[in-house]
C-alpha cells in the first residue's frame, strides 16, 4: 500500500474474493447471542440507577479514604491508597454482580 491509491488495492485478487460485508456488526451480535437474549442495557432505567448507585459508593470511598488519610498526614498517600483500594475492590465487585442480575431480569 505504498503510494498506491485506495482503488487499485481493492482490485486486488484478494480483495476480489472477501466477501463485503454491509452490517458486520449484526453479524457478530447474531453470532454471540440469540434474538431472546438481546437487551439494550443502556437504556434499561434498572441499570441508569444502578450506575448511580455505583458511582455514588465510589464517591463514598473516595471520602472516607481522604477523610482517613488526611488523619495522619505523615502517611497520607499509602494511608489513602491501603483504604481507597480496600474500599473500591468490593465495590467494583458488587458492580459487576449487579450488572449480571439486572441484565438476567432484563431478559425475563
């Protein structure tokens, strides 16, 4: 593809046996899951206040691991990452759960 123009590359021998595909994206979506199983979560209103609630309890631990840290200030930085990151490690898996739970009942 050095200095060639786009249309003699797709002339090519290669490219003249590649199927062309209009929609790829509906060909991987059929792929991965079957017509009963497509749900939009975006904008499932389950999942937008889930997400608050989420982004809520990271708020939360990002106070409290200041809050902690800024008692100590000699060790501010390792005091607050030992507490963000104690803080965060459940709350990305409560996340991830609830994600999977709401996203089952969506498809009931």
């Amino acid at each position: 593809m050095h200095g060639k123009p786009l249309s003699s590359v797709q002339n090519t021998p290669l490219a003249a046996h590649t199927p062309v595909l209009e929609h790829p994206e509906e060909l991987v979506e059929g792929a991965c899951m079957g017509e009963a199983q497509k749900v939009n979560l975006v904008t499932s209103p389950r999942m937008k206040l889930f997400a608050l609630f989420i982004n809520a309890l990271v708020l939360a631990a990002l106070t409290v691991a200041m809050y902690v840290a800024a008692q100590n200030p000699d060790q501010f930085t390792p005091m607050f990452f030992k507490v963000f990151v104690s803080l965060l490690v459940p709350t990305i898996i409560v996340a991830i759960v609830g994600r999977r739970l709401i996203a089952r009942a969506e498809r009931r």
